[in-house]
C-alpha cells in the first residue's frame, strides 16, 4: 500500500485523468471513492429529476449533480453531494472548476457498505460547513432523513411527504418519488 506524502490542492485534482473512480480531497488528502451501484444511482438520478423539475418550474436556484464544493484551503478540502441545491442569491450560473462554500442543500444517498453512524457525520459535516439541510437517502428500506442546524433529524417513511418549504417555497414531494418513476 502506498502512502500519499504530498499534499494535493483544488486546482491538481481538478486535473486529474479520469480513471473511472470519484475523487474527493480532505485537508489535501486524496480519497478514491467507489463508483455507486445501480439503486444508489437510481436514486440520486430521480432525486435530481425531482429538484430539477421544481428548478425549472419555479425559476428558483439551480440544481448539480456530484460537482465538487471547495470547503477548505490551505490544505484544501473538496467534497462533491451526491446531488446538490444553491439558492439563487449563490450565483447559480455554472463556473469552471469547484464552487467555494457549500451548496444550500446537500443529498447524500446511502450505498450498502456505507453505515448509518457515517451518513451521520457526513451529514453533520455539511451542515458544519454552512448546507441549510442535508438529505440522506437510504435506498433500503427506503427513507429520507433531513438534518437542519441545532435541530434533531427527522427520518420519513416511503409513503410520507418530503415539504422542504421553508428553504425552497412550495417544494413538496412524496418520498417514494425520490427513489423511482412510479409506484
């Protein structure tokens, strides 16, 4: 096994050649990530459907899928959600390279080796960094748990309703749609 010795910035793992892994970088540290089975990217893909369409449909903020989010500097820290949501008064026009802060709203979705004390912290992580909620999908059983600031997570159910109103107006969505087309 081979230790990483330097670290490495924003700007060099954004150069990076593809190798079919996802990269993200803590305090300079390079971190391979696996590439997410099919219900993981089943559910991050309706997921971005569902805040797309409420994006397209309300002229409200913009919507990303897996784009980095430049946390830290000096060392660097990048972290890329799996599906993400900026507020319109962030700039949401799509720019070169990562994003500085982190994005309004972060969707992180559970895959099978992932256990319920990480997506805690990972979750706890974008809130530290200024995400107003955090998402956590977990595939099987299928929930939602929402983590705001100082407040407790609460976790919906398949056939409950997802209403992210006080941070995107009028954004009510039946959890199961956030997994696949139909019921």
């Amino acid at each position: 096994m081979t230790t990483q010795t330097k670290l490495i910035t924003a700007d060099e793992l954004l150069m990076m050649p593809e190798d079919g892994y996802r990269y993200e970088l803590i305090r300079g540290v390079l971190i391979r990530k696996m590439p997410p089975g099919d219900r993981h990217g089943d559910a991050a893909a309706w997921t971005a459907a569902e805040f797309a369409n409420y994006v397209r449909a309300n002229d409200y903020g913009a919507v990303r899928a897996e784009i980095g989010y430049k946390l830290e500097s000096s060392p660097d820290t990048v972290r890329a959600p799996d599906v993400s949501w900026i507020a319109p008064e962030s700039a949401p026009e799509p720019i070169p390279g990562y994003r500085d802060g982190a994005p309004d709203l972060a969707v992180e979705v559970k895959s099978p080796n992932d256990s319920r004390p990480e997506m805690f912290a990972k979750a706890q992580m974008w809130i530290g960094y200024g995400t107003r909620i955090v998402l956590v999908l977990d595939p099987a059983p299928v929930t939602v748990t929402v983590y705001r600031p100082n407040t407790e997570p609460v976790t919906y159910g398949e056939d409950d309703v997802l209403d992210l109103g006080d941070l995107l107006p009028g954004f009510v969505c039946p959890v199961w749609r956030l997994f696949r087309q139909q019921r």
